[in-house]
C-alpha cells in the first residue's frame, strides 16, 4: 500500500497486469484496464512517439511507456516502473507545493515474463495544463520555469527531462 498525502494507493492485479490504483475507501474509483486504450485521435492525442504515447480517454489522461524489445523490457524487468515514480514524484511535488495532475493508477502489463507497457493513469485536468512549447517564448516565461525549476531543486526534486515540453 501507498499514501500520497490523503490518498491510498492499494496493489492492483489483473491478468497480465500489476501496479497501484487509487482506491476511495474499499471502492475503486475505475476500472484501469478498461482505460489503457489511447484513441487515435489527433485532437486527444497529446504525444505519439515510439517510446511513450499519451492521450486522453474520457475524463482521464493515459500515458505508455513501451518496451521495445526484449533486451529493453528484461533492463526494466528490476526496476521501479516509471509510473511509480511519477507517484512519488507526485508525492514530492504536492509537499513542495507545485501543482501536479492526481495519479490514479501506475500499471505495467507483461507479456509473458517481461514487461510489454507502463502506464499513468491521471485525472484530465481539462485544458488547464499549458505546455509552453506552445506559448510564445518570452523573459517572463523564462522567468516562471526557472523559478519553477528552483522550486523544485530546493526541494530536492530533479525533473531529469527538461524541455519546454515537459
């Protein structure tokens, strides 16, 4: 089990799949697997790449993490899924107090013995996230993310893939 602030984290198995999901006292808010599919949808669909894909589905924001091969998915067959450090990474953030998307679920799903995909469940934040690769670069933008960024490092936080992206 997992406690991010007032929230817990309880053990998610379903065949083929584990990680953490949310869960409101006894009652799961959703049913994860049902969710993973990304829709192929250019106007939901936030990033497309070979390595990670997110989008929206409904009123949740679904990222994947694929393994590529077999050599790739048996180095991260060890090691701590990257959605369950953006749980933690959540965690820090919120006792930083910089503003972070509720995690919902971190999965990862196996084919086999290995892992295939890793994925993010947050709740959509409806258009209220703005990514400043979008926005015209100026000093007061530049301004904001460094101070972002110190807030961060002060708190012990390295973002580890700083890009206007990101």
């Amino acid at each position: 089990m997992i406690k991010r602030m007032d929230q817990v984290f309880t053990s998610f198995k379903a065949p083929g799949f584990d990680g953490v999901i949310l869960r409101t006292g006894s009652d799961c808010l959703f049913d994860p697997v049902s969710l993973l599919d990304i829709p192929d949808d250019p106007a939901l669909c936030c990033k497309k790449g070979v390595t990670v894909q997110a989008g929206k589905n409904g009123k949740w924001f679904v990222k994947r993490f694929c393994h590529r091969t077999p050599l790739k998915a048996a180095a991260h067959l060890f090691k701590i899924s990257r959605p369950l450090n953006c749980l933690r990474a959540a965690e820090w953030l919120d006792k930083a107090g910089i503003d972070t998307p509720q995690v919902a679920a971190a999965l990862r799903k196996y084919r086999g013995l290995l892992p295939e995909f890793d994925y993010l469940i947050t709740v959509d934040i409806n258009g209220k996230a703005v990514f400043a690769d979008k926005m015209p670069l100026t000093v007061e933008l530049a301004d904001d993310l460094t101070a972002l960024l110190v807030k961060m490092h002060n708190a012990g936080i390295e973002h580890g893939d700083v890009n206007l992206r990101n």
